[in-house]
C-alpha cells in the first residue's frame, strides 16, 4: 500500500530521498538552512517548492525518474544571472555605481 505524505515535512523528505539537504537544496534553488527549516516544519515552504516536491513524488509514483539536471541547473543560474543584472540596471539608473 501507498504511504501518501500527509504534511509538509513528509512531502520534502519523501521527495528528497537518500539525497542530502545541500544537494536537494541546491536543486530546489533554496538555502540547505531554510530547507532544514521547511523539513521541521519551523517554516512555510513557498510554492515553487512545494511544486517541485509534488512533481518529484508524481514522477516516482509512476516509475519515472525526473532529470532536473542540467537543464533545471542552467535554468537556476539563467535566473540568478537575471536577478543580478536587474539589481545593476536599477543601481545605475539610480546613478549608484
């Protein structure tokens, strides 16, 4: 019989599997800290989380394994890349260099 997660908690570490915080982290795009913290229950997970959780526990209900990597890697730091370009284009239209 299938054990469904029931809590948050539950969904992360049945979605993080024998992977440790740092790498499933890193994956999620999140901070290992914030992620001890979601895994307690001590915070909120936010969506994206979440969602990625669900896809990973779906894709390994069906036999599927999801392939994150290196596609979801490149697409981690493309937004990360876009983050800090923002953060200078609106430092050097306030004239802060």
């Amino acid at each position: 019989m299938i054990s469904y997660p029931q809590t948050q908690s539950e969904l992360i570490k049945l979605a993080r599997g024998d992977m440790s915080q740092v790498e499933f982290a890193r994956l999620l795009g999140c901070d290992r800290s914030c992620l001890s913290r979601y895994e307690r229950e001590v915070l909120g997970a936010p969506p994206h989380v979440i969602s990625k959780c669900l896809q990973i526990v779906a894709a390994s209900l069906a036999g599927q394994r999801l392939q994150w990597q290196p596609f979801g890697k490149a697409i981690s730091h493309l937004r990360q890349a876009m983050a800090e370009l923002e953060q200078l284009q609106a430092a050097s239209s306030r004239g802060v260099k």
